[in-house]
C-alpha cells in the first residue's frame, strides 16, 4: 500500500514537470504576445519593449524555461503578468473556493445517485424507475449554464430567496451546488442504476432473496457492495467532470474559483498565472484518482493481494 | 398641444442622452450614509501606471486623485491643482498646488510628490507615458508650486493630465512596496480609502474621514464586486443584490425600462468601430477606392441590426465623437452620418479606380482582368464585432468585391495587428479605437501621423499624408483654443477626402441602477465616478432592499 503511495508520489512530480515543460512551449507555439496584451492594444512599441525587458519576456526561450523550472523547483512559480501578483497566493484562495464548490457538488451527486440509482434498480421497469431515469435523461441533456441562469431568475430575481453571485455565505453556496451537483448526479444515476441492475441479477442475491434477508438489506448492504467498484471509477472520473463544469458554474454565479481564473489567463496570455492554474488542476486530478485506487483496494480485498 | 408636449418631452430625452449620466435629482438634498454596492471588472493590477483600462480606472479613481479634472462641458477644472499657467515660450506648464491635503498614509501632499510621480512615469514607463509625450521632466519650485518641463509646445498635456490614470499616488508607499503593492492597495489623496481585496472577488473602499474637500463624501463605503457575466451582472442589479450594472446589452434595454425601480441611461463613448485599410496594399493606396468602401458600407444598418437601434450612434466626424475637443459635425447637409450609404457611389468611385465588373460574372476586375479580392480580419469580441464584421462582407460582396472574412483569437488577433509594414498580412481590420483623454491630440498624433506606423504607434494603416501630418503637429502645438479648433477641423476635412479607414458608428454605453441612487457620473471615457453619490435611504427601504 505504502509502495502504491510513494509511487504515485513520485509520479506526480514527474508528471507535474513535463506537464509544466509542455504547457511552456505550447504557449510559446501559439500566437500572441503577453507584453502587447500588458501595454494594450494601441502602445507603442517601445513601451511594449520595456515590458518585455520587465519580464524577461526578451530572453531567449531556453533561457526563460531554465529559469522557470528552476524557481519552479524552489517552490516559486513566478509573479502573475497582469496583476504582479506572486501565482501561488491567487491560485491557492482560488483552488480552495473551487474545491468548495466540486466537493459539495460531488458530495450532492454522489448521495443523490446511489440513493435514485438502487431505487431504480430496486424497482426496475415500475413507474419510479421510468421516473428516476427521465430526470437524469433530462439532467444529461440541460447544460449548466441553461439550469444555472433559469436558478438565477426565478430563485433569486423573482422569489428573491437566494443571492446570486459570490461565496460570503452559506446560502450562497446553495444554487451553485445544486446546479453543479444535480447535472452531475443524472449522470452518475444511470451508471448506478445499471450497475445495481446488474449487481441485482446475480445468483448470490437470489438465494439470498430466497433465505428472507429483507429487501432493503439485499439493495443496500449486498447489492450495493458488489456494484460499488465501476462505481467508484466512474465518481473518480466524474470529478474532472466537475472540476471543468465548475469553471462553468463559476462564471455563471460569479464564484471566486480557479476555473474561471484559468479561463481568463489563458485568454490574456499570462503564463506564469496559466501554468499555475493548470498545474494544480492536474495534482487535484492525479491525487483524486490515488484516491480511487485506494478506495478500489478497500472496496475489493483481492486487489491488494495483487 | 399635446403634440408640443411630446416633441419637448423628445428633445430632452436626446438631450440627456448626449451629457454625461448625472446620475440623481439635483434639488434633492444629499444623504450621508450607507454602502453602495457596484458591479466592476479589474483584470489587472491596481496601479494606475500599470492599467489604464476602464475597469481598473473605475476602481482606483475612489482612492486617487488627478491635479485637474475635466467637465462635463470639456471645460479644465481644478482638482490637486488649484490654478496654472503657461510660460511664454509655452514650453513650461507651473501649477499651484492646494494646501494641507494629506495622502491616506499621513504623507503630505506637495508639488515633491507630484514631481517624483511624473519623473518615476517617465523613467518606469507607465502604461500612458505616450500622453506625456513631450514631457522632459517635472521640478518640484517650491512647496506647492511645481513645473511641467517640455521639449516643445503641446496643448494636449493638460487635457492628458484629467485622464484618471494619471492620478498621484503617495510616494512614500511606492517606495516602501513598489508597484506589486500598490497594486492590489492604492494610497492617494481621494475621498475612499481602500479596506479590503480581494483578486477577482471584490474591492471595499471605507470613506476617507480626512478628506480635503470638508463635508464629503457622503457614502460610508463602496464596495465593487467583479462580475465577469454580463447576464449574472443583471440578474443581481435586478434582485437588489448590487446597486449599479455596466455594460448592459442592447436587446436587455427595454426589459429592465419597464422595471420601476431600474434607472437606464445611454451615453455615447469616445469609442468608434472602424476598419483598418492596409493603405500599402493596392489599390487601397488609392483613396478613390478606401472611399468607395466607405460609401458601400450601410452604417445605419448596422446600428439597427447589431446595436438594436439604441446601442450605436452614428458617426457625424471621422474618429472624434461628440465628447472631444474640436469636434465638428462633418456630415454633408442632408445625411445621416459621413459617408452615408450610397452604392451607385460607390460602384462609381471603384470605376474611376479602374475596377469594373468586365465579365458579367459580378466581381470586379482591374484592367488586366484580376477581380477585386480581399481579407477581412475580425476577433470575436468587442460588442458585436464579430456581426459588424459579417455584415460588412456582405455590403462589400454587394458592390462586387471578394471577401474573405477571418476570425482570430483575440490575442492572436491583437498581436497579428501590431506588426510594421512589411510584416502586416491584413487588408481589412475590423477594431475600435477609443480617444481616451477626449482631447484630440492621440488620434492626431499617435493614431494617423505618418510617424506612427505600427509598430511605434498605433498606425496600422499605414497611412500617409502630409497635409493631415502638418495639420496634427500644428494643432498639438498651438495653445490658442479657438486656433487649435479649427485645425482640428481642417484635420477631418482632410480625412474625408483620404479615408484611411472605413468609419463606422460611435458605440454607446449604457449603465442600469437602482433609482435610489444619486450624484453618481458615468463618463463617455467609460469610467464611473461614484465618489460623491448618496443615496435615498427612505427610497431603498420602500424597494425592499435591506442591505
């Protein structure tokens, strides 16, 4: 267990920097000029120049990336272009507003799924379970930004019950998570309906159906258990899906988060914020599918032996 | 009677729609109190040096202030400065400073600060150094009495030095944190205080109670809260959650109208929408042709289409807007706008170039049969630039030429259009240009003079004209207003006849607040000065807004 850890550890360093090494020279392939988007659009280019200069945006590329990497090894990942702000204490408040918002919404979604999935399953091919699939037919096929903008006019514009944007307190976590968390969760009800379905079929269940155990007992405790790993799998996944549908959402209710922060580095060519940003997304991603692996080996025994 | 009525009831209504949003009952009596909650967007640093954009302006107005400020009647008023003058030679500009203002760390405001603010813009290359131009360096003559030094004569200086970013920051804290912490915690001289930021989230000002001017402001804070969504924006002025929303849509305009407790107002920007003609390029180095691309271009519709009718205004001059000094109306008697929609025009001018269509097949031909093609480049931003861009296509392929339309990403859309001569791959350019200051000076010099070719200016047409040339350096120089005027005026008959470009409407803008708010302006440059608003606390309550 420790030795998976530890490897994945390691792994997440390598990774972290080619991903860094990579996004460096992609930045510098595509066109556009950080120092004319600093100066604005009508400068002129000596002031362009001196900004160049400024930010060492003048040095030859090797010797940019050599400097990057090495601050980068220290721990420092270098000064916003835009805000001169040093990148890790923007991305950190920011990682933190986004890991709010995905975990409430995950936690939501995960609830939610399970609980109308086994329901589903449980009363497969009956009037609940047509019921349980049309809404998660209905959740796959909104977008976010439709359910998210209709929650703002009539929760908050018409009834006037929930604020619209910001995070200051609990109520205004409400709709974002709701949004964020119900679309996720339609997804992950017919993964679990079909898993329970299939868990449900099984002999064990039968004769377990056959020695009188209640039913609720066979849905929740055995069946459940036994459809839990691809479950497990698809939540993990599930996550970036809510990490990217965050950046969404955080648009949408003006929420303080890292999405939207990548979103508008990117467009304004700040590459220092932009490696900062994308450099977390991808540990968050990496740990959280650690995470599942170690979850995997709880949920099935045999894995570890392996 | 009632038809009287109604035409007065209209001629105010255009009116006010051409003065600077005042926003509020001017016999009412001020209120002291309360928080007012705006909408913003600060995308850069705080630092005035650093960010000469609208939203960064917006914010850092609250806390500093300008040595003189600009009118609503384009008139120079005093600020930091108390008065002025020009030495003969006009080559020095001494102000006399007022007495006892305090900056928010306790350092004394006096013409030393004011010195080292303009010396270190000079030396560090702030972002406007290119409206210092001219500027060799400024002396502190006493306490209060300091002096602008120039190379040369430039009627411009004053006027630049109302821009908001020009304000005067405390050296004192420049020194101990540099522009990193200044940028995210301005210390000025003006009416707020910054309390609290946080990037991308929000800025709290709290009311200066040291302030020089006694008895003001009357708001206790400000708070500005960075709302990137424009339909997030709206629906929170509309549930009270904020008090003010910029940037309203045109087709959201008579949607929040019918809202009792909405305040809308349109103003005209010093922003027009234009199209870069490459002038190297043939045959638009013939201003026959750049003409008749003028002419084939159905401004009106555009405003109707793109704009709702409301969010554009025609142009009546090329590039200055009614808001700037020298402006004159220019259109020929009769028309709607310069260059007003005319085909046959048009199709005329192209002839007298040597274009016609030879083959019958409906394109263009020169003498040696090659048709008439060109490359329209667009971003997909701006408001609406994208649908003006399309537009203007299909008014092209109307008269018969071949257009290819491009969309780039805005930042590589951005860098495409700041290379020279030789680099520049464009025929056409979709952009806007903005006269900042609302002095005519920028577009003179810096925006059509020979000398600011990309990539030192912002001359992307490569245009080139020595009349126009000599006309801008005259008016940059002389100190006579009425003098100054008129070659400003002779400036855009000259540009008339060369068309460096395709003019395209003025774009407006339009704020939406609650109506309790008052004595709040909002600005053709964009800003939105909310320094010495109150507001009506019975009126608030009465819309249920408890905040």
């Amino acid at each position: 267990m420790l030795k998976l850890i530890l490897n994945r550890l390691a792994f997440m360093v390598v990774a972290g920097l080619l991903l860094l090494t990579f996004l460096f020279f992609l930045f510098h392939a595509i066109p556009g000029d950080p120092a004319r988007l600093i100066a604005g659009d009508s400068a002129p280019e000596a002031l362009v120049e001196s900004i160049r200069q400024a930010y060492g945006l003048d040095q030859p590329l090797v010797t940019q990336y050599t400097t990057y990497m090495r601050r980068v090894l220290q721990g420092d990942f270098g000064l916003s272009n835009f805000s001169r702000q040093p990148v890790l204490q923007i991305v950190g408040p920011r990682l933190l507003n986004t890991a709010k918002l995905a975990g409430w919404s995950m936690l939501l979604a995960m609830s939610v799924s399970l609980l109308l999935g086994s329901l589903s399953a449980m009363y497969w091919d009956r009037p609940l379970d047509r019921g349980i699939t049309a809404f998660s037919l209905a959740g796959i096929c909104t977008p976010i930004f439709v359910t998210g903008i209709l929650g703002i006019y009539f929760f908050g514009v018409h009834l006037r019950w929930l604020p619209i944007g910001g995070m200051s307190t609990w109520k205004h976590y409400i709709m974002p998570v709701m949004t964020l968390g119900l679309a996720q969760a339609a997804g992950f009800t017919r993964m679990v309906r079909a898993c329970m379905i299939d868990a449900l079929g099984r002999d064990f269940i039968t004769t377990a159906r056959s020695k009188g155990v209640p039913e609720r007992t066979i849905v929740f405790k055995h069946g459940l258990r036994n459809a839990l790993l691809p479950i497990i799998t698809f939540f993990g996944l599930g996550l970036g899906h809510t990490l990217g549908g965050a950046a969404v959402a955080e648009s949408i209710f003006n929420w303080p988060g890292l999405g939207r922060l990548m979103v508008d580095s990117i467009l304004t060519r700040d590459l220092p914020l932009t490696q900062g940003c994308i450099f977390f997304f991808a540990m968050v991603f990496i740990l959280v599918n650690l995470m599942v692996d170690l979850l995997y080996r709880w949920a099935d025994p045999r894995l570890a032996n392996d | 009677m009632r038809y009287y009525a109604r035409m007065a009831a209209a001629a105010a209504l255009m009116a006010s729609a051409f003065i600077p949003a005042s926003v509020g009952a001017q016999d009412a009596k001020p209120q002291y109190g309360g928080e007012l909650v705006l909408t913003g967007q600060l995308d850069k640093t705080m630092f005035p040096g650093r960010n000469t954009d609208a939203g960064g302006m917006d914010v850092y107005l609250n806390a500093c202030e300008n040595l003189v400020t600009m009118a609503a009647d384009r008139t120079m008023q005093p600020a930091l400065a108390k008065s002025w003058s020009l030495s003969d030679d006009q080559k020095t500009i001494t102000f006399q400073l007022n007495e006892g203002i305090q900056f928010h760390d306790g350092t004394p405001f006096n013409a030393e600060a004011v010195a080292f603010v303009f010396n270190e813009a000079l030396a560090k290359k702030f972002l406007y150094v290119s409206l210092l131009e001219g500027l060799e360096k400024v002396v502190a003559d006493s306490e209060y009495q300091v002096s602008f030094k120039l190379s040369k004569p430039s009627a411009a200086l004053i006027p630049n030095l109302a821009y908001r970013t020009m304000c005067i920051f405390s050296p004192t804290a420049y020194k101990a944190v540099g522009e990193e912490g200044l940028g995210s915690k301005i210390i000025g001289t003006g009416p707020f205080v910054v309390d609290s930021y946080v990037k991308g989230e929000h800025v709290r000002f709290k009311r200066n109670e040291n302030y020089w001017q006694k008895g003001k402001p009357y708001l206790d804070s400000i708070r500005i809260l960075f709302v990137p969504d424009v339909t997030t924006r709206l629906a929170m002025l509309e549930s009270g959650d904020v008090d003010r929303a910029q940037g309203v849509p045109d087709f959201d305009i008579p949607r929040l109208q019918s809202e009792e407790n909405l305040k809308v107002s349109t103003i005209p920007s010093l922003q027009q929408n234009y199209v870069v003609i490459n002038n190297l390029k043939k045959p638009f180095d013939d201003p026959r042709v750049r003409q008749a691309l003028n002419y084939a271009v159905d401004k009106a519709g555009i405003v109707k289409s793109v704009f709702a009718g409301t969010g554009a205004t025609l142009s009546q001059a090329p590039t200055l807007t009614p808001g700037v000094f020298g402006f004159a109306d220019m259109r020929e008697p009769g028309k709607n706008t310069i260059f007003a929609y005319d085909v046959e025009k048009a199709k005329d001018l192209l002839k007298q170039a040597g274009y016609e269509d030879r083959n019958g097949d409906k394109v263009l031909e020169n003498a040696q049969g090659e048709p008439l093609s060109l490359k329209l480049w667009t971003r997909k931003t701006g408001k609406g630039e994208y649908q003006i861009a399309q537009l203007i296509q299909a008014f092209l392929e109307k008269i018969g030429m071949k257009v290819e339309l491009t969309v780039l990403e805005s930042a590589t859309f951005s860098a495409s259009l700041s290379l020279g001569p030789q680099e520049a791959k464009y025929d056409l350019a979709l952009l806007a240009w903005t006269v900042p200051t609302a002095d005519p000076d920028e577009p003179m010099m810096y925006m059509t003079h020979t000398k600011a070719w990309k990539p030192a200016g912002a001359n992307r047409m490569f245009f080139s004209h020595p009349e126009t040339d000599r006309l801008a350096e005259l008016a940059h120089a002389e100190p006579d207003q009425k003098k100054r005027a008129e070659y400003v005026r002779l400036w855009m008959a000259e540009l008339l006849k060369q068309a460096p470009v395709i003019y395209l409407p003025t774009v407006n803008l339009t704020e939406a607040y609650r109506t309790y708010v008052h004595g709040a302006q909002y600005m053709p440059a964009g800003t939105y000065d909310a320094t010495m608003a109150w507001i009506d606390k019975a009126a608030k309550k009465e819309q249920g807004i408890s905040r």
